[in-house]
C-alpha cells in the first residue's frame, strides 16, 4: 500500500469520528476534507459518485465514502475504509444493546429515556417534512406518497414496502422517460457482460433466499432470518438511514415484535448522538433482538455482526460493482427517472412511521411538545440533532 493511501486512510479515520450530522452534513465534510484540502478527487466526481449513492440502494454516506477509496486505491482500500467507516460506531451500538438491560428497570433511566424519546421522534418528523418538500414536485409523486401512506397503514406487513418500491419506481420510469431513450438503452445494455450481471444479482439473491430456506424450528433459525431481514431492508433503502429507520420500526416493533417502541427510539436517539453512519442503529437492533429472544449476551453479539453486515452488505456490493459502469448507466435516463417515484414512496413509508411513532404518547403533552420543539429547532436553527439529544438528556436529568 503506498504512501497515498496510508493518508487516505488516516483522513477516513479522521472523518469516521467527527461525521456527525446524517448523509447532508457527511458530503459537505467530504467536499472539505477530501476535495477541496486532499484533492482525493474532483468535486464533479464527489457529486456523481454521491448522485449515484442515492439512486442505488443502501447506506448513501457509505457508499459515497467506498466510491471515493475505490477511485483513489482499488478494491482493497474501499474494503478496508467501509471497515474503519463502519465499525466504531457499530461496536459502541452493540455494547450498548449488551447494556441496555441493566439499566432498563432503573426509574431514572426510564424517566430520561421519557424526554429523549420524543426528541427522537421530532428528528424522524423533520427529516419526513425535508424529504416531502425535497421530494414530491409533481401530482404523480404526491399521489404515489399517499398512496404508499395508506397502503402501509392498512397492510402492516413487511412484504408490501418492496412491491411499493417497485410499482413506484415502474411508474414514474414509465411516465417521464421519452421513447428514443430505448436505443441507447439498447446500446448501452450490449457492452455489458451477462456472466458478471448474473453473478451480481447471484449473489444478491442468494442471500436474500437464506432466511426462507431455513427450517424455523433449527436453533439457527432466528439469526440467519435475522440476516435475511436486514438484508432485505438493504436492498429497499433509497435515500439513506433516514428512509431505513421507518421500515425497520414498522417491521421490527409493529410487525414481528421483536424489540418495544421503547427500545427502538432509545437506541435511535443514542446513534443520533454519535457520528459515523445511521445504518449502524442496526447494531443496537440485533443486539436488543436477539437478546430479548434469550441468546444472552453472545448471542446478543452475534445480532449485532448479522444486523450489521446483512444491511450494509447489498449497498456495498452495489456500489463496487457499479462505479467502474457509472459513466455508461448513469446516461441511462429509465434508470434515473425511476427515483423520482421510489423517493415519493419512501417519504410515504416515513410518514407511515411518524403516525406508529406517535401513537404511544397518547395524552402525554410533554412528548407532544418535545417533539415539536425538536421539529422547530431543526427547521429554523442550526443546531444539530446530536446537541438536541444531550438537551434531551439533561432535561431528563434535571426535571
């Protein structure tokens, strides 16, 4: 490994502890930190690669990151960066899904989890409210949110989030793509080889067929469906960890009851407080999961290594396979104008989540009101959700 890349790799552990903020805030320290001051690559190159982040499924601030250490070393330093992007921050959520249980029935950390919790919920309303003003620019794509919207409320089920995906990106691929796109198309289509396209969506398949392969009677059972579960998840989150915390709530808590709301939005508020990616609130996940199964705390360490590698593991297959062809697909117009529709649908999905979110505070005025406050201070502020947290905390340690 050569000078250059040893930098490189002594900037992303840099940047692994101070990328507070969620995907917006991460480009904007990439564009710093690793364009303007390195010179890694070129700023047309860091927003392709972060365009084509949110086209593809998966972590975006990961995949924009890997893209980036692919163009500057190869396949071996995008491998090593997604590990030192990765791990910190999925490590402290593990050891705090370890710990969870020992202060669960404390009175006062329930009575500081009471105020976080609603801070946590404002910054899934905030982010829902920025995704639908970003989003939904035509009829089409309102409709297509609200019929998303509805369809999760009465259907429940985890299955309807990827047929909704699906007929939305269909539609509005159908509906703003013009006709002579179909030649180049063609064209494009013909200087691809089909071996490495096969073996590409191979291997997405095949781990994505484990969890209904696997008798549920084997004691193996619960962490490969696990697997299966936060790889799916992968595959269908566009647009980041904010698009991927309203499916797994609705699945996790609501469907399959595999952790409490309590659980879910304590550990969603912890990794809002830490920098690193958002996909890492699948290592708290696995790790509240499998525990509350009975697995102790190995097992807990085993949900959060399955949690954590079944989700980002489709996003970084996606991105290492497809940056070397970008300069062809991304000419392809059906592939872009299918985001339009897979975007409304997603801010459907996170509305969804907002309503079951809500829900459990019932008469609590105080919630109401924290999450409001969280709302506004976001939207008319600078102050970052990270700080809102701590706010949080403190105010549930002094009142």
């Amino acid at each position: 490994m050569n000078k250059r890349s040893l930098l490189f790799l002594r900037d992303v552990l840099m940047y692994t502890f101070t990328a507070f903020g969620g995907p917006q805030a991460h480009i904007a320290v990439l564009l710093r930190e690793f364009v303007q001051k390195r010179g890694y690559i070129t700023e047309e190159e860091l927003m392709e690669l972060n365009a084509l982040s949110q086209v593809l499924p998966g972590p975006s601030s990961t995949q924009t990151l890997v893209g980036i250490a692919w163009k500057v070393g190869g396949l071996q330093l995008a491998l090593i960066t997604f590990l030192i992007w990765i791990l910190p921050s999925a490590a402290i959520m593990g050891m705090a899904a370890i710990s969870y249980k020992m202060f669960a029935n404390q009175a006062k950390f329930n009575h500081v989890v009471s105020y976080v919790q609603p801070v946590a919920v404002g910054i899934v309303a905030y982010a829902t409210f920025s995704f639908a003003h970003k989003f939904l620019k035509t009829k089409v794509s309102t409709m297509l949110a609200i019929g998303s919207l509805i369809a999760t409320l009465i259907l429940q089920n985890a299955y309807a989030f990827p047929l909704l995906i699906l007929l939305g990106g269909i539609l509005s691929s159908a509906m703003e793509t013009q006709p002579q796109e179909n030649e180049l198309r063609v064209k494009l289509y013909s200087n691809v080889n089909p071996n490495k396209v096969a073996y590409f969506i191979g291997i997405l398949l095949f781990f994505a067929a484990l969890g209904a392969v696997i008798n549920q009677t084997s004691p193996f059972s619960l962490p490969i469906r696990l697997f299966e579960n936060f790889y799916r998840n992968g595959i269908l989150t566009f647009g980041g960890g904010q698009v991927m915390v309203p499916l797994l709530y609705t699945e996790f808590v609501e469907v399959k009851h595999y952790l409490s709301s309590s659980e879910f939005l304590s550990g969603y508020a912890l990794q809002q407080a830490l920098p690193g990616p958002t996909f890492s609130f699948t290592s708290f996940l696995g790790g509240i999961t499998l525990g509350n199964k009975g697995y102790g705390v190995g097992g807990q360490i085993v949900g959060s290594l399955v949690a954590v590698i079944g989700v980002n593991t489709p996003g970084l297959i996606l991105i290492l396979f497809i940056v070397p062809f970008w300069e062809d697909l991304k000419k392809i117009t059906r592939i872009k104008n299918s985001l339009s529709g897979i975007n409304a649908v997603a801010v459907g999905f996170m509305a969804t989540a907002l309503i079951l979110l809500v829900r459990p505070f019932g008469g609590n005025w105080v919630a109401y009101l924290l999450m409001a406050c969280t709302f506004l201070l976001l939207k008319f502020t600078k102050i970052k959700a990270p700080l809102i947290i701590i706010m949080g905390v403190i105010l549930g340690l002094i009142v």
